[in-house]
C-alpha cells in the first residue's frame, strides 16, 4: 500500500480569486464587533487594561504614601476623586487598583481553565473509570460551600493575593471541568468525530484540535462569568484582609478603608464599588458576546453562502441539476473470481448490545478488488452497525462477540490503538450520511483536510494544502483553494459531501465505505453523488462498498448485492441476479416496493408490517410475521446462508424480479 498521493485530474489553476479575503481571516473578531454592546465591552476592557499598564504613568500621586496633611478631602483639582483617610490619593489609588484586580481575575481564571478543560475534555472523551473518579471528585470538592474551599486551601497553601487567587483558580477548575466534560461526552457522538477517527486521527488530536474548539462557546461564556466572579472575590478577600497587603491596592482595600468614613466622605466606596460593578458587568455582557461570534453560525454568520458561479461542469450540474458531475458510468467489475480475489472478508459477523441483543447475526460477505458491493435493507436491519463493526466504531455497549473481518488478510476484529488508526483513513475511508454533521462546524474544511492528510503522511503544512487542493479539485469542488478557507455551514449539502468524499479519499483507500451517502441530499443531487463515487472507484481503483435502503441506488452503481433484514445477510447475489431473479422473499419484497418503476396510474406496492427491534427477533425465519410465503416450519430452527440465500423454500420459490 503506497502512501503516495494517487494521480489526480488537474487542479484548476490558483487565482487572484482564490487567495483568501481579508476579511475570511479575521472572522470571529469582525462578528464580535459587529455587535454594539460587546463593541463597547471590548473598548471599556481595553481601556482598563491600558490604565492598568500606564498605572505609573498615569497615576498622579504614589498610591501607598501617606499624606495626613489631606484626610478625607473632597475631590478637587489636585485630587480630582478627593483623598482617603490617610490622605492618599483616590484616583491613583482606583488606578493602581485596576492593575491588581485585572492581574488577579487572569491569574485565577488562566488556572481554572488550564486545569479544568483539560481534565474535563480527558475524562469526557476517555469516559469509563476516569470519568467516575473526575466527577466523585468534582462532586466531593462542590459539596463544600467555595469560599469555605477557598479559606481552606488559603489555609493550607498559605496567605497572599496570589497564593489566594491559586486557591480561586482550582475551585474554579472544578466548575470548568464539567462544563468541558459535559460538552465533550455530547461532542464525542457527534459525526464529525467518528469522521475523525475513520479518517484515522489520533485521540489525542481528536480531543485537543477537533472537540476542544467545539466546545469553546460554553468555556468562553463561563471564562467570562469566572473572570467576573474572580475580580469579586479578590475584592472580598482584600476587603476582609486576607487579599493584598499593604505593599499593592486593591478596590476591595478601598472600600475597607472606607467603612469606617462613609458619613464623613462617602465618595471613599462609591469609586471602587463602580469601579467593581463596571467590571463584572463588561466582563458578563462581553461572554454573552464572544460566545455569539465564536461560532461560524453566530451574529451574521449563519447566512449560507450561495455556490459560487463556476465554469466548471460539476458545479453547474449541482446549481441546475440538468447534468451529471462525473459521467462515466463504472466499469463492470470481475465478480465471478471475487471471493478469491477479496479484499474485505466478512465472515459469521455478530455483534451484540451490553443487554445481550444481537444488532447483526452471523453476517458474510466478501468485496473483492475494485469491486462496488451493495448492502441493502430497510432500517434497523444492520446495516449501519455492520459498516461501524469493520471499523472499530461501535458505540459504546456494543462489541463484536463473534466471526470476523479480514482486510486483505489482516483480521480488524480486536484491533485497537494504533493498529486500528493505521486502517481508517489510510486503507479504509468512510463517507457518512448527512455531510454537514461530518464536518467540525468550527474548522475550516481546509483545515480538516488538512489535518487527515498530515495524520497518515510526512507532508508538510503546505505539501497537505496542495494534496486539499488537488482532492477537492478531484470531487468537483470548484475555486478548490479559496474555499479551503470556508466553514462547513458555507457549503451546499451536494458540495459538502463532495468535501467529505474528498477527506475519505485524503490517504488513497483501497476501501471506500459510503453509508447512506445520498440520503439527506436534495433528489437532483443524489445521481450526481452517485456518479461521482463511481467514476472514483473505477479511477482510483479501489473497492466500495455502499450501505442503502434504495435499490435502485444499487441498480445504479453496484456489482454485487446484499440484502440485510433483521440482523442477518438473507441474500447475496449479483445486482443483474437480484434484479431479474431474486432468491428471498425479502429481496422481491424489496423491488416491489421500488418507486422507481411505477407509474402515476399504479399504487406503490408496500411490505406489511415492520421490521421488529433486535430484542425482539422472530424464532425460525426472522422474516416470516411478513412473508407472503411463509409456511410452518418457517416458524421455527435455524436457517442458515446457503449458496447465497436464507430461506427453507428457496429452491422452489419463483420469485418476481424488477420490473
Ligand atoms: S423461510 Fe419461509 S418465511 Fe422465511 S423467507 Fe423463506 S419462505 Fe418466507
């Protein structure tokens, strides 16, 4: 297996209209603002920090020399906020108190952030134990009321504003970590990260580039919160004395120095405590903010981008559905010596749920090389958990528990680790089926191209772009280099699932499993996909094997065909065979209730009742409470595959084909 990039067509030659807009670069900060409120929080946050760099510069007086000489006078022009008890100056004071109160808040949040997120996003993402020990700990330090936590730990750390914001800083970890573990247990199921993992990135990179910026928004609006809180609390603590000593000053120092003189200068706890509240408020409404623009769908970003006009024939094909992406139909590809030229070897494949139902028994069937193998069925016949056990991406509670799954002779089952990553992305791909949900909404799709390249090859930075290039070029992306640079959400369903193929193809597979490709596309654009998976699979000459509920999709495309009801593999044919002559019930079950067929004047032929739950399989034949055919002993005993079909009357059935 080379790891060589496979030749592709031509890229489009770069542009000036591809280079990337000034103003796609500075994103998130152009939506924040855009909106006033959080314009006006940055500015008054800017602002403090600058006093707070300039404090010598700008503070008139020293704030810690007393001047007894001036007590408690009223602001005037030498002291423009008056003077305290000592006579030193208020407004150097509240100046000097903007540089402790900033320092600190950042002090205590940076470490509750550090802290927390990346326990949070471990014991998230690695679940089990870790995340029963993390969370007995978040729950044994929440019990404790904080600021007892905090006095506790002051205690045992010792006293000082910064050894006392540490202590802030780790109870605020606490909270930090649930917000990221509960975010990161939602995110983990998400598409886009089982797309991560088949695209055979590791966890840690799954964790820490793909999840973490997911869950970015909550951390941001609870960063905020926490820098409000913390600025608080360092006025607490100071006010109570335990804060900053008397080298530094603090608005909470302030408003204890003024307790005592409030009837006699009552501007003394008026400063400071606007000062506090301004603050808390900015740093609130400034959450609220950034956590809107963080998001590509936030304020003004939701609007999808319309495809851009293009001279190329897919793009065209995709706006007006009037002509076909890829029009090469698939080579017909050797069936008859496939199971001795396999690629993919599926053999008694079972898989069972923690409660001891079983989601696939038995399953078997082969793809051979360069071969397009059809696996059909209605939901919840297996399919899906089929394609997820070959991969190693069954959901948590369900494992296999019997047969195997050989690539080209190495056996998948029981592999993990490393092992398994070597196999997704780099010799199997995997094509999900709404594209949208595939995509890490706050990536670029450059970026996550670029990232499956680099997982599985020594190229570059640069090398990935043009390899990202080169592959969207190759699914019918047009302008492929300047939408690198464009978000999921900016693209159509049909042009996002092109990009999707495009990551599935980043490492040259030599299997491509598409699941449901077409399904959450608009009907123009189903045949496009198709052809274009097609024209691929012959091209780059790998094997495909193509999970659907349609069988005209396998009409269309495939070789070979599989038909899936109720966990078990109830026959295996070639799509000619399957057509013109199907072997199982179920099978012409399947093509009579084709749309594709009828006509206006005819009612839509359609199978009686449903397939039942996997806890639920019927003794006997699992198709038989449906089957127009079935008889008694039907009913009962185990009916094995037997020279490609699963029923006790097979050989004397004469089943209907397609019409
Ligand atoms: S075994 Fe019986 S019930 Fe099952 S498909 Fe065949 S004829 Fe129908």
């Amino acid at each position: 297996m080379t790891m060589e990039p496979v030749a592709l067509a031509d890229p489009p030659p770069s542009t000036a209209e591809d280079a990337p807009t000034a103003r796609q670069k500075i994103g998130m900060f152009y939506r924040a603002v855009r909106q006033p409120i959080t314009l006006i929080c940055l500015a008054i946050l800017a602002l403090q920090i600058v006093i707070a760099l300039a404090a010598p510069l700008l503070a008139p007086y020293d704030p810690l020399q007393p001047n007894v000489q001036h007590r408690l006078e009223s602001p005037s022009s030498a002291f423009l906020l008056g003077t305290d008890d000592l006579g030193r100056d208020t407004l150097s004071r509240l100046i000097y108190g903007t540089q402790t109160a900033l320092i600190a808040s950042a002090q205590s949040v940076a470490i509750g952030l550090v802290l927390g997120v990346s326990l949070g996003v471990f014991v998230g993402y690695r679940g089990g134990w870790w995340d029963r020990i993390g969370m007995r700990i978040a729950d044994v330090m929440q019990s404790i009321p904080a600021l007892l936590l905090a006095l506790a730990l002051v205690a045992v750390i010792g006293n000082g504003l910064g050894k006392a914001m540490l202590a802030v800083g780790i109870i605020f970890a606490v909270g930090f970590m649930r917000v990221a573990r509960a975010v990161v247990l939602a995110e983990r199921e998400r598409l886009y990260v089982d797309a991560a993992r088949v695209l055979g990135l590791r966890s840690s990179s799954i964790m820490f580039r793909q999840v973490l910026p997911n869950i970015a928004p909550p951390l941001i609006v609870q960063a905020s919160i926490a820098l409000g809180t913390a600025l608080l609390i360092e006025a607490t603590l100071s006010f109570l004395g335990i804060g900053v000593d008397a080298t530094a000053v603090s608005w909470g120092s302030m408003l204890d120095a003024s307790r005592q003189h409030v009837s006699e200068q009552p501007l003394l706890a008026i400063f400071p405590g606007a000062a506090i509240t301004l603050s808390v408020l900015v740093f609130n409404l400034l959450g609220d903010g950034l956590r809107d623009a963080s998001s590509p769908r936030g304020v003004g970003g939701g609007k999808r981008k319309k495809p851009a006009k293009n001279t190329a024939a897919t793009a065209e094909a995709e706006q007006n559905g009037t002509a076909k992406a890829v029009t090469t139909a698939p080579a017909s590809a050797p069936t008859a010596d496939a199971a001795k030229n396999a690629l993919l070897t599926v053999s008694g494949l079972t898989v069972t749920t923690h409660t001891g139902a079983e989601l696939v028994s038995g399953a078997s069937f082969h793809i051979g090389k360069g071969e397009t193998f059809g696996l059909v069925g209605e939901s919840g016949c297996g399919k899906s958990i089929t394609a997820a056990a070959i991969l190693g991406l069954l959901p948590k509670g369900v494992e296999v528990t019997g047969g195997s799954v050989q690539l080209d002779g190495t056996e998948l089952t029981g592999l993990g680790g490393e092992a398994l990553r070597q196999i997704r992305g780099r010799r199997v791909g995997m094509v999900f089926q709404d594209p949208i949900s595939a995509l890490s909404p706050v990536h670029t799709v450059g970026r996550q191209l670029t990232d499956a390249i680099r997982s599985h090859s020594g190229l570059t930075k640069q090398q990935a772009e043009e390899r990202a290039v080169e592959l969207l070029s190759l699914v019918g992306v047009p302008a492929p280099r300047k939408r690198l640079l464009d978000y999921p959400h900016q693209f159509s369903g049909g042009m996002a699932q092109r990009v999707v193929i495009a990551g599935a193809l980043a490492c040259d597979p030599e299997l491509l499993i598409a699941d449901e490709p077409t399904t959450a596309l608009d009907v123009t654009i189903q045949a496009q996909v198709l052809d274009l998976l097609a024209g691929l699979r012959e091209r780059l000459n790998m094997s495909l094997l193509l999970i659907t509920h349609d069988l005209g999709v396998v009409a269309d495309i495939c070789d070979r065909v599989g038909v899936m009801y109720a966990g078990q593999v109830v026959e295996v044919n070639t799509v000619r065979g399957a057509f013109n002559q199907p072997r199982h019930p179920y099978t012409e079950a399947l093509l009579a209730a084709m749309p594709h067929g009828a006509n206006g004047s005819e009612a839509l032929a359609t199978i009686p009742g449903r397939v039942p739950p996997a806890w639920a399989w019927p003794q006997g034949c699992r198709f038989h409470p449906r089957c127009t055919y079935a008889v008694e002993e039907c009913k009962t005993g185990f009916i094995p595959l037997d020279d490609g079909v699963r029923c006790r009357r097979a050989v004397e059935l004469k089943l209907a084909g397609a019409k």
